[in-house]
C-alpha cells in the first residue's frame, strides 16, 4: 500500500479511547462480546484489561498504543483486505499495525472461529 504520509500521520494521532467505543459497537452488534474483542485485542498487543483500560484512560494515540505494544510474534500471519488495502502490502510500520488490529476485529464480527482469527490453527 503506498499510503500518504498524512494518511498515516492520521490514523497515528487517532487514540485508542476514541476507536474503541467503535470495536465493542461492531462486534456486539453482530452477536460478539466484549470479552472476546478484549482476547482479540489482548493477543495482538499482549496489553491485559486493566492496561487496556488505562490506555483507554489516558487519551494515548494509536502511535503511543502500539509503541507500548508487545506484538504478538504471529501477527505477520493477519492477511487480507481491510478498508480496501492489502494488509501485508501496508508499508508503513504503525499503519500496517492498526490495520492489523482493524482485520482482526472485522474477523470477530463476521463470526470467525476464535482459533483462526488468534492464528492458532
């Protein structure tokens, strides 16, 4: 994906707190729950509820997010489209990041099986 740097620079200065309301919205409305966003959520950054809620908390951008981030070694395996790019093709490091984060929450509300979208099987 050859993305604009004030594309990326968006979606860096977007915060956490402000995208989140959105993920639980989007999973709930599909028959999905909180719990399994925040397994989701929990497998990609290895961030627990309580740090989740803190980061939630404290306003941080997606940028201070995923620097906080311990991600997940199998996260080169997140393939697909999302918002009309190729996941693995996004070459900005931070954006490729979200975008994970983005595929992983639109495979939960599609009702992918959990082991697939945690990449176990």
């Amino acid at each position: 994906m050859n993305s604009t740097s004030t594309h990326d620079e968006r979606i860096a200065k977007l915060t956490f707190a402000e995208v989140y309301p959105h993920y639980v919205t989007k999973v709930e409305k599909k028959g999905r729950t909180r719990d399994e966003l925040r397994e989701v959520i929990t497998w990609l950054t290895g961030f627990n509820e309580k740090t989740m809620q803190k980061h939630i908390r404290d306003n941080i951008t997606f940028q201070q997010f995923f620097q906080k981030a311990t991600l997940n070694p199998n996260a080169h395996l997140i393939t697909g489209v999302i918002c009309g790019y190729r996941v693995e093709e996004i070459e900005n490091p931070l954006t490729q990041q979200v975008r994970y984060l983005d595929k992983l929450v639109d495979e939960l509300a599609k009702g992918r099986k959990m082991e697939k979208i945690l990449r176990t099987e």
